[in-house]
C-alpha cells in the first residue's frame, strides 16, 4: 500500500482527504459517519455568535454532472452547543481531525477561537464573506487559540493573492483554497422559478466545474509561498486528489461529491488513489506535492505539437475526429491520419481520448 499519510501545520491526517465544512459536518454524529467511511479529518459548518436561518430550499442540483448550488448560510446550531456538546463529543470519540471552521469578523473569532480549541477542536479555519475581514480575523485567532490556523480563501476576491499574503503576515499556518464560486442561478424550467430560496434565487457553486478555478489559485499560491495548502473544489475521484497535490496542495478537503454519491464515496475513493499510486509506481502521495509546478510558466510557446498514438489501445470510438474542427484527423482500421497543414495544434482531440491511445508527446 502506498503511504497515504500527510502531516500539516505539525497534524497528522492519516490520508489526504478531509470533509470541508457543509451539510456532512453540520454537527458530531454527521462528522463520526465521514470518519467512520475513512475521511482524516472535518471542517466543521462554520461556528458564529449567531446561529443561521436559511432560506427554503438551499440545495439544489445545479446540472446533471454533478455541480450543485446552494444558498445554505453558515450553522445553524448555537456556539454553545458545539462548545459543549459537538466537539467535545467528537473528542472524546476519537477517529479524526477536528478543524472548526470560525468566522466571520474579527471580533466573532475573537470571542470563539479560544474556547473551540480548549473544547478540542486541533485546528481552525477562518472564514469570511470580506476579504478585507480575513487578517484581522487570522490575527485573533493566532493571539489566543494555541492551535494552528488555516484562512479560508475565495476565488470571487479580485485581491485573492493579496490576501493571502495578508493573512499570512496576520500569522496563519496555512491556506484552506477555495470556497465556493458565485453568485450563480439555476432555473427549473418546469415552473420558471429559481431552484433556490433566496435574494434573486441566487447561490453558490461547487462541485466539478469550478476544479479548474480551484486548482489555478493552489498552484498560484505553492508558487509564491511555502506553506501548507488545504485544496478544495470540485474533487469528485481519486485522480483529482492527484491532481491537487501535483499542483501544491498538502491535502484535500471534499464535499459535494460524498454529499450527492453518499458516505462510501469516500472509502472508494481512498482506495482507487492507493491503487493509482500502486500502479505508477509511486510510494507516497508527499512525492507529488508540486509536481507540475516546474512545468508552468507566465510565457507562450506556439511550436506545432507532436502527438503520439498507440493502436492496441485505441478503440476507434472517433471521438477525436469528431472534435477536430479543422478536419485534420482520421483513424481507418487503428491507423492515425493527420493532416498537417490542417491541424492547427489546438490539442483538444488528445485530451478527449478516453484511452490515452492518443497523446501529446512534445513539440516541434
């Protein structure tokens, strides 16, 4: 078995895979079944003075492909009762990392963070709706909570980098990237309403589609600072997770994926990155923490592509030549035609190979 094992801000998680804060955390019994599933550790809904009341519904499904959209606010159960009763509970039960995830002001955090830890939360992880909240916020926690602290970062920030280097300064250990994207609308087409609750029916987005915004801002921020990165969003199987890491991240923190497919996403999950990592030789997941950080760079490079293509393994499903907009390609009894003069290097038709028969191997 590969080494799974990934220790952050001096915590040991005994896999990648964390619940971030959401449905599946909402209080102790909800986090005991993700841990119980195989999950490290859990962030827990997010703990405020004041508890929330939420719109009916939402959640909803945002497509058929598994995004969803949600106008859901923070908890709704009182400090006190995960004071004294969730996370003493999950303490004593044992079976994971606690992250309690605080916010949104400072003062909020001032009031809480102290108590969350002496309760026995391992971590925190800040978060709030205001960039310009998140130091200050980070600061109070550092100053009195004794336990390490994540900050909490969105991708709708326009100075997201700034905060980061903010809340770094304000003392965090590290970064938790990202929350979800929005606002987003989603209209059910049947009774012409929004399928959320809310002002304009509008929310927040999660899920597959906004991986690549997620997996941007971890590899934006591995680059410029060395420290530990929670990634979250739109992880939904074993080879995200891989794709996390290589990008920067420690670990990974999921939701909506074991939210839609239930808790055994989790052990499926775990057990197809051990096998992935098997298969490519690989003995730890730490081993590809950063790995295509090397391979980004700020120029362009325009060479024509070279492609490479296995016919054992091609099944002749046609899908790259029904993509090809510039008529290049053609595949006739496991022969490849390219057309050169034709095929404008776009790379579109390797990347929706379902095989990998078909593949860039470098540049002209």
């Amino acid at each position: 078995m590969a080494d799974l094992q990934a220790r952050i801000a001096g915590v040991v998680f005994r896999n990648p895979l964390i619940i971030s804060s959401g449905p599946l955390t909402f209080n102790a019994e909800a986090i005991l079944k993700a841990w119980r599933q195989g999950a490290s550790g859990a962030v827990t809904k997010t703990i405020t003075l004041h508890p929330a009341v939420n719109p009916t519904p939402h959640i909803a499904r945002a497509d058929a492909v598994g995004n969803l959209l949600n106008s859901e606010k923070w908890s709704d159960l009182p400090a006190e009762q995960w004071l004294h009763e969730e996370i003493p509970a999950l303490r004593d039960a044992g079976g994971g990392v606690i992250i309690a995830s605080v916010g949104h002001t400072a003062a909020d955090v001032q009031v809480l963070a102290a108590p969350l830890a002496e309760a026995g939360a391992h971590m925190l992880e800040v978060v709030s709706y205001q960039s310009a909240d998140m130091a200050p916020a980070v600061r109070v926690a550092k100053a009195s909570a004794g336990v390490p602290v994540f900050a909490k970062v969105s991708a709708n920030w326009p100075d997201l980098l700034e905060t980061v280097e903010a809340c770094l300064r304000a003392g965090a250990d590290g970064i938790t990237a990202i929350d979800s994207i929005g606002p987003a609308l989603a209209i059910d087409i049947e009774t012409r309403r929004p399928r959320l609750a809310g002002p304009w029916g509008f929310g927040w987005l999660s899920g597959a589609a906004i991986k690549p915004i997620a997996i941007r801002v971890v590899a934006e921020i591995a680059l410029r600072w060395d420290v530990p990165i929670l990634g979250v969003g739109g992880i939904a199987k074993a080879e995200d997770i891989v794709e996390m890491v290589m990008a920067g991240a420690t670990a990974v923190q999921a939701h909506t994926a074991p939210l839609l497919h239930g808790p055994g996403w989790i052990g499926k999950t775990l057990k197809r990155l051990d096998e992935w990592l098997e298969s490519h030789g690989i003995a730890s997941l730490s081993e590809l923490r950063g790995a295509a950080l090397p391979y980004l760079s700020a120029g362009e490079d325009s060479r024509p592509l070279e492609f490479a293509y296995n016919p054992e393994t091609c099944t002749e499903c046609g899908r790259c030549v029904a993509v090809c907009a510039y008529g290049a390609l053609g595949v006739d009894d496991k022969r490849m035609m390219r057309d050169r003069t034709l095929c404008r290097s776009c790379g579109l038709c390797a990347s929706v190979c379902p095989t990998g028969a078909l593949r860039i191997s470098g540049k002209a």
